[in-house]
C-alpha cells in the first residue's frame, strides 16, 4: 500500500517561467509517490508552463502575486491534505526522494522533514551566501535544520495550518525554518540529491538582491523572536560608545575639577538613556513574544498528529525491520 493510499497526499509546486523543466518535475512526483496529488502553481508565467504542467498530469492553479512565498501562503490556504511536499519546479532537486521524506515524517510523528542540498550545482556566490546565511541563524537560533534555503520540504497539516506565512519572494524558507526553531517543532533532515537546473531553465534567485532580502529578514525575525538578544545587542553597543566618550571627560574632571567638553557629555548622557531604553524595549517586547508564541502553539495543538490520528491502528506502521519500539525521538527545533 502506497502512502498515497494511506494519507491525502499533495505536492505543491511553485513555478515562474519553468517550461523546460515542470513537466520533468510533475512525472517524477508521481512516479516517485503514485497517487499523490500534483499542484502546479503558476506565478505569472509568460512561457508554456502551464501547457506542460497540464500534458504532464497536474492540477494547476495560478497565483497573480509575484514571489516564491505569495504562492506558498496561497497554496497552504488553499489545499487540504494530510502531508504536504514542497519542492521547486526547476528540476534541480531530486524528485525520487520523496518516498523516504514522507516515511520519515510518519514513521517519526514529525511536523516537517527539510532536504539538505548535497551536489555540485551551487553557483559560487549562491554557495558562500547559503553557508554565510547558515551561520548566521545558528548563532541567533542555536540551529539551521541542516539547510535553512531548502526549497525541497514535506509538512504535517497542522505545521500548515498553523504556519502564518507573511513572507513575498524567497524569504520564505528563512521563515519556514525560523518558525519551525522558535516554535521547537519537531522535525528532522533528509539528503537529497541536488543538480544543475535543465538547459533552456534559468534561475529566478538573484545572489545579492535576494541575499540581502534574505538577511534583512533575518533580522526582522530576531527583532520579533529574539528581543532581548536584538535589543540587548544594540544598547550594549550604546553603552560602550557612551563609555568611550564619558571617560576622557570624567578623567579630566578627577583631576582638575573642571568639564570643558560639555557637548560630549551630553552625548554620552544621550546614549546611556537610549541604550536603557532599548533594553526596556527588549524585556517588554519579549513579554509580547510569548503571549504570541502560546497562542501560536495552541493553534498548532488543534490539528491532530500525522501518525495515531488518521490511522487508529499502530501495528500499520511497523515491520519487521522497523518496529515501532526503537523509531528515534524526533528531533525539536
């Protein structure tokens, strides 16, 4: 029995001019998960994307808002199923390893399972911004999910019901992978193959433009995740420029009793009251950021778990070779 056969299967697949290479995508998907449901979405495609997308079998829907996360708010809106698979429709990852993404997910009751990139089809500037991006959420959120830019992901329906996507273009993996660490939901990571995109295909990620988007969502995310961290960085900066300015004149002042640079105490008076109020601004800002984070999960609990709800029996998922008993622990963000 397929996973198809056992769970409401659909593969979202977003696409923008992606006529050399969608039909490859939508025949893989299916073969590599017979019965799953394909959804194409077109995003203001000027060539035959949509021709081949429908000639290959899909269900194709359109999204008139341009960027990468305006089709996935639509289709996480729009569809219903029980497993969702995301994956680019340039060809570029590989479709066959779906099958072991969705045991993954059911077999280890997780809420998403991320494919790490692993191959040579990396652009030199893509590369260095992938790792430099990497690093930088691993050092505000402790983690990365292995690769935070993975367009090639397999959720839970409540992952997607309770995902509030607000991101446009490509941001929108960084806020998978920000939502899924804050919220600590447990997922897992899953290698997949990773090749050069098909000829007469090119590629809608512009390095500096989108990497600075990227960044800048970063940031956004730790103001709104991380307040104290945010905050209390930038009043720890305040501080120290007030204290380079304050001690040539509290020095001049011990020895001479005199202060003869008025103005640079007051700029320094200035920085220390900014920087208190910015840690002010931390404190209560995070305050808020867990009041968002309870409501946030309790809308995630309403939806009920990929494995034990829809399938009653737990025997259905054991075998000889796997029994139930030693599945690991899934993994929290």
């Amino acid at each position: 029995m397929s996973w198809a056969e056992r769970y409401r299967i659909a593969a979202v697949v977003p696409c923008h001019n992606e006529e050399a290479a969608v039909a490859t995508v939508v025949a893989d998907l299916r073969a590599a998960v017979p019965g799953m449901d394909v959804y194409v979405y077109d995003n203001r495609s000027t060539d035959r994307t949509v021709e081949r997308a429908l000639e290959a079998g899909a269900i194709v829907c359109s999204e008139p808002h341009k960027g990468k996360g305006n089709v996935v708010r639509r289709a996480f809106a729009d569809i219903d199923a029980d497993i969702y698979l995301l994956i680019d429709g340039d060809d570029t990852y590989d479709a066959a390893a779906a099958p072991a993404m969705i045991e993954r997910l059911v077999t280890e009751n997780l809420d998403q399972v991320v494919g790490v990139r692993r191959g040579s089809a990396y652009r030199s500037g893509h590369e260095f911004g992938n790792r430099l991006l990497n690093r930088i959420v691993c050092a505000i959120f402790g983690d990365t999910m292995g690769d935070m830019l993975s367009g090639y992901r397999v959720f839970s329906r409540r992952f997607v019901k309770s995902f509030p996507a607000v991101s446009r273009e490509f941001e929108i993996e960084t806020e998978l992978t920000v939502h899924s660490l804050a919220l600590r939901i447990p997922s897992a990571t899953v290698d997949v193959g990773f090749t050069d995109r098909a000829e007469g295909s090119e590629s809608k990620l512009r390095t500096y433009r989108d990497g600075w988007k990227i960044l800048n969502v970063i940031l956004m995310l730790t103001r709104h995740e991380r307040p104290i961290y945010f905050f209390g960085l930038v009043s720890s900066l305040l501080t120290l420029v007030s204290i380079a300015l304050a001690t040539p004149v509290l020095v001049e002042y011990v020895q001479t009793g005199l202060v003869p640079r008025i103005p640079s105490l007051i700029v320094a008076s200035f920085l220390v009251m900014m920087a208190s109020l910015l840690l002010l601004a931390g404190v209560v800002i995070d305050g808020t950021r867990k009041s968002r984070h309870e409501v946030s999960r309790l809308s995630y609990l309403r939806h009920p778990a990929v494995r034990g709800t829809y399938v009653q029996d737990p025997s259905y998922f054991t075998d000889e070779a796997r029994p139930l008993a030693v599945v690991p622990a899934p993994r929290s963000g």
